[in-house]
C-alpha cells in the first residue's frame, strides 16, 4: 500500500494520545485521595490560629503550637465562629478584648469571601446593571435598562431594545470629564438586588486608571480612585459588605493583594492584606472574617498559608503553612508518566487538553520500555525499530501500548 507507513504513524500517533488520557485517568481513579486542608480560624480567646478537624478525632482540636483542647472547650475558645451556640447557651461574653458584642454587630462584621483563579477566567457579561444607590424606598429594584462599556458607554432600554441616547451621552461626557480612557479594559461590579445597598461599578480604563462609577439620584458619579497610582491592578471583586467598610478585594499583578476602603474625605485607599505575594491565576483565596480578626488562607499546588490577621490593619498576627499532603496518586504518577493528557485543569474552569510533565523518574520506565519494544521489534526494519524505540522512550508507557496493540492487529 501506497501510504501504508503514513497510516501507521498516524493510527500509533492517535493511539498514543488517547493512552496518554485513559492511561492516567483511569490509575488516578484508582489511586487518587482527597487532600483537604482542617478548618483553621484565629481565636479571638487564644490569639493564635486553631487547627479544627474532627474528622480523625471528635474530641480535642489544637493550635498551631501544638496545644491540644477538649472539644467541651470548642465554643468559648472560638467565640466568634461559635456565637450563635455561645447564645443559645447564654453562654457568649458580653465584651472580646473591650468590644461589646452583640449579634447585630457580628452579623455585620462578618466577612466570607472565597476567591479561584477560575473565577478570573470565566467569561464576564457583556452588559452591566447600574442600579439608583439612593432609592427612594429603601429598596433596589431593577433600572429598566443595561449598559456595555467598550470604546464607550451606551445604555440599552431593556423593553424596546433601543438605545438611550440622552442617558448614554451624559454618562459619556461625565466619564470623558473625570479622565476616563476609553476603550475600557474591564469593569466590575455585583449586579443582584440581593444587596442592602449599591456601590455601582468599578472600571479600569486603557491607561490603567481605576475608576469608580455609579448613579445617585439618577445622576451619574464617576470618580479616580487613584489607586493605579501604587498598585497594577489585575482583578478587582466587588463585596459590599454590612458594614460599608471596603468596596471589594482588588489584585495586583506584582503579587500585592488587599480591600479598598473609603476615606473620611471621601476618597480611596488601599490596604493590603499582610501575607504572602498572592498569584490570582495559580492561587485560591479564602477568607473569615469577623469583629475582631480575619483568617485568610491562600492555597496553591505546594500547599496552604493560613494567617491571622487584626481586622483594623489587616497586620499579620500569626502564620501557619501546611504541605499538601502526597497521596498514591503523587507517588506513582511520577514513576508512570513522563507526559499525560488531560481534559481537565485545577487552575482552569473549561474543559480542553491539557499536558501535564512529570519527574525525571518516570523515564526510568521509558527506557525499560524502549529496551522491551526493542526485543519485541527484532523483525521489523531497522527504521521502524528505531523509530519505535525513540518514541517510546519520549511518550512512556502509552507510546508502548499504542504499539503493542498496532502489532497486534498487523
């Protein structure tokens, strides 16, 4: 046949993909195990950070030191993630460290806030929502209308689908007015009326200039925050808050990651979060928060950097940093699979194809392979021998089964 030896390196090259993903998929499946970090909170009791896990054991929990606790002592020492028991024990102290507590006030000191790097990569709306920061009734409601915000700013009549042109020009100009560069690079904001209150949206224009936008009274606010001015800004989250103290959590791309708060003068500030440099395309972040502390936890491949943090400075009180813990899956891996296909990625939320090298060991297993597939071989053309061996030792174990198979079949 004509093509006989292009159809073979063709099937083999096919073969070997689709074992570079079964392959592995299928050994994961058999040995992969979970790797969940324990709970860990800053105790507001202790002023240390616990390690809560009762999985392995239901009656004691621990501090960073080593400290064990009763589990009788699990509420009065965590006070603040345990208030609501603490009351309906009527058990809660009526001041932490001179602060009076209250469930009110907890409730509106209360932060959780998880961040992925797949939250960045998924595709944001085309339109936002500006709703009246000031309404009449108390009550957000929708505007009647959505907004894009490209090269410029154009609001659309969610009934007719026609654009407004009068409110569009406005908002135009008034941006144009405070500085504003179009085309815009992105702009964030919390579109639900499930909110107490509307800090509209916050938009990075091309010269990288955060700005703030947002209607009052039906008029337009824009405003420089002036925060490019000290940070790169990556990514910015949007979290309004009880307490209105910060507007959401913004990221830099030199590593720097904190909350923008309001000033008394009505301007902006950035406070960074004391820990590690924060990488939002590789790392999760997870924080809890409360009256008197914050807990932030920053997890990535290697492992977790846990923190406790004062609430009012965001300074770090404690620090704890736990490996990932390696499972069956992580030993062998590194012995079976130079390269593997996958469909999925834990940094990404699509799925698609994804390499993934392993460890130099794993060509250890390559070269048995090559050395076997050598001997299998011996009848076939120097060439084709060589060729075969080569491949084998690139791809590993699903180059050689790929061949098997082929000479099997022939």
């Amino acid at each position: 046949m004509k093509y006989k030896n292009l159809i073979f390196a063709l099937i083999v090259t096919f073969t070997t993909l689709a074992g570079s993903w079964i392959i592995p998929s299928l050994v994961e499946k058999m040995t992969d195990e979970s790797k969940s970090y324990p709970l860990m909170y800053y105790s507001a009791r202790l002023k240390e950070l616990c390690l809560i896990d009762f999985r392995n054991t239901s009656e004691t929990f621990s501090d960073i030191k080593g400290n064990q606790y009763p589990r009788t002592a699990y509420d009065s020492l965590l006070p603040l993630l345990n208030a609501r028991q603490l009351m309906m024990d009527n058990a809660m102290p009526d001041s932490i460290d001179g602060h009076a507590i209250d469930m009110k006030t907890l409730r509106m000191t209360q932060v959780m806030f998880r961040y992925r790097p797949q939250d960045m990569q998924m595709p944001q709306p085309a339109m936002g929502v500006l709703f009246e920061a000031m309404p009449q009734r108390g009550k957000l409601t929708l505007p009647g209308d959505y907004f894009t915000l490209t090269d410029q700013i154009t609001f659309i009549d969610a009934e007719t689908n026609t654009v407004d042109e009068e409110k569009s020009i406005r908002f135009q100009k008034e941006l144009v007015k405070k500085g504003f560069v179009f085309p815009a690079q992105a702009y964030w904001g919390n579109p639900s009326t499930r909110k107490s209150y509307e800090e509209g949206y916050f938009c990075l224009d091309a010269h990288n200039q955060f700005f703030h936008l947002k209607m009052v009274n039906g008029r337009h606010f824009v405003k420089n925050t002036h925060i490019s001015d000290s940070l790169d800004i990556r990514w910015f989250a949007m979290n309004e808050v009880a307490d209105k103290r910060y507007y959401g959590f913004v990221f830099g791309k030199e590593g720097k990651a904190g909350i923008i708060e309001s000033t008394e003068d009505g301007g902006y500030f950035f406070r960074r979060l004391d820990i590690r440099p924060f990488n939002p395309e590789k790392d999760q972040l997870t924080i809890l928060g409360n009256l008197l502390y914050w807990t932030v936890s920053v997890t990535d491949s290697r492992g977790m950097d846990t923190y406790g943090l004062d609430k009012e400075t965001l300074s770090c009180l404690s620090a704890y940093y736990q490996p990932v813990k390696r499972g069956l899956w992580d030993e062998v891996s590194e012995w079976l699979f130079p390269i593997r296909l996958s469909l999925q990625d834990k940094h990404s939320a699509f799925i698609n194809l994804y390499w993934h090298t392993g460890a130099w060991k794993a060509f250890l297993l390559n070269v048995l392979l090559a050395l076997i597939t050598f001997a299998i071989l011996r009848k076939s053309t120097p060439t084709q021998r060589w060729l075969s061996v080569g491949w084998v030792l690139i791809v590993g174990i699903a180059g050689w089964t790929a061949l098997l198979i082929m000479k099997k079949e022939n």
